[in-house]
C-alpha cells in the first residue's frame, strides 16, 4: 500500500499516486476555532462526510479526514476513513482530549481501538494527543493494527513529538505510523508540519518540513513481519507482571 500525507489546505488535494490519503486532525473546519466547533459539527453521514467520499471517488484514493462530529448532545474531534468508492469503513473519536482546546469542545470518546481492512492492511486510528500514550498504541498492536493512521494539529514548541516520540512509538508497538500534521497558524497557534510515516524499525520512510508538502511511503505487510521477527517486543511482552500498573 502507498500512503500519501496531505500537509495543507484540504482544497488543495490533488490527484496522488497512492492508496491512501491521511490528513490533518479536523482538517475540514479548522481546530483552534472556539464555539465554532459546535457550529459546525455534523453527523459522522452529513453532508460533510458525503463531500469526502466523493472526493474520494474523483482522486480515486481511499481518504482519512478529521472532523468534529455531533451525536445527539454531543460533539467529538473525530476521524473518518473512507475506501476509494467513497464507502465508509471506520469513524474514531478522540479519546485523549488535549487541555481547554479539546476539553472545553468535546466529549471524549470511549472506544480505544478503531480498525478497518483497507488493500489488505489493517489500519487503526487516533487522533493528534492520543499517540503519546504508549498503551493505546500498544493495544492496537495487540489487536492487530498494521497500520496507524494518525491526524493531528500539533503546534510549535511541541515538535519532540513528530520528530522523536512518533517513530518511538512505532518501533516499540512494531507497526507502520503515518501522522498527518497541520501547517498553518490559527490564532495564536502555529502547527509545525513535520509530518512523517514511521516504519516498525523505526526508520523515517517520509518527512515533511514546515510547510504545505505531500509526503508518500510505501507500507507493506512482508516489511512487517521482518521488522517483527527481528524486534521480539510483542512476542517476549510478560502481561502477567503488568497486572495494575494502568491503574
């Protein structure tokens, strides 16, 4: 599978050779946007969703978009993933809510791991803070994800974790990591980019700078399972000395 990542303005998606298209955490209204968010919240199938699959269907990729979706009262910063006939095949909702920018807006989701089958690779999803605790990662991991799928908005001076934590997060669950930042400023935010998919060994395969850029990468289920045979984490993992220390 080709995974491509989108470091810009949602209108400006072109038509990319890849499989797969993942873009910034609520790239479709902005996220430093206040009440807004409620504003502009729709369901995980209004109108905003059918805009998204169809862009699918046009570029002929599969896409993941963030979103602030509405549920009844509620209102969650979520993430869709559509196929490349527009097909719905996943929706997460952040469940790590970041300080006043998220708490103040949204409810947090209670679901840890959201997966869907796409070209023959499992792929996960969470959503920007989430991917900085290690046992959400590590529970896709057990569950089977192959592939992370991570849109975010992560602002300057906070580039420690593009840059260092992502990849470690990848090698040490051993799975694939593509995380999708924002380049942009929104109010007093300034979203660093550096954008990047992570290899289970913990090899960068793509990197963006600071600005509007498409990054692609190659993932592969065959770079997987040599990464796995190679780095025993999973396999040598003890649960039965762990019991309480996620307390």
């Amino acid at each position: 599978m080709r995974v491509a990542i989108h470091q810009g303005p949602l209108g400006d998606l072109p038509r990319l050779d890849a499989d797969l298209v993942v873009t910034a955490e609520m790239i479709t209204t902005g996220y430093h946007i206040g009440a807004r968010t409620h504003e502009l919240a729709e369901p995980a199938d209004g109108p905003t969703a059918a805009r998204m699959s169809a862009l699918a269907r046009e570029t002929g990729t599969a896409l993941a978009y963030g979103y602030p979706e509405t549920d009844g009262e509620h209102v969650y910063n979520s993430v869709q993933l559509v196929d490349a006939t527009g097909r719905r095949l996943a929706n997460y909702r952040k469940t790590h809510l970041f300080g006043d920018l998220d708490k103040a807006w949204f409810t947090p989701g209670d679901e840890a791991v959201v997966q869907a089958d796409l070209g023959g690779v499992r792929v996960g999803l969470l959503i920007c803070y989430d991917v900085e605790f290690p046992e959400l990662v590590r529970a896709h991991a057990l569950a089977g994800t192959e592939l992370l799928v991570v849109p975010t908005a992560l602002m300057s001076p906070y580039e420690l974790v593009a840059d260092t934590l992502v990849p470690a997060r990848a090698y040490e669950s051993q799975l694939f990591v593509a995380y999708a930042n924002r380049c942009d400023t929104e109010r007093e935010l300034t979203y660093c980019g550096r954008s990047c998919v992570v290899a289970p060994t913990g090899e960068v395969l793509a990197r963006a700078g600071a600005g509007p850029e498409v990054i692609t990468a190659d993932v592969t289920r065959d770079a997987l399972a040599a990464s796995r045979r190679e780095n025993t984490h999973l396999a040598d993992r003890r649960p039965e000395l762990y019991r309480g220390t996620t307390a």
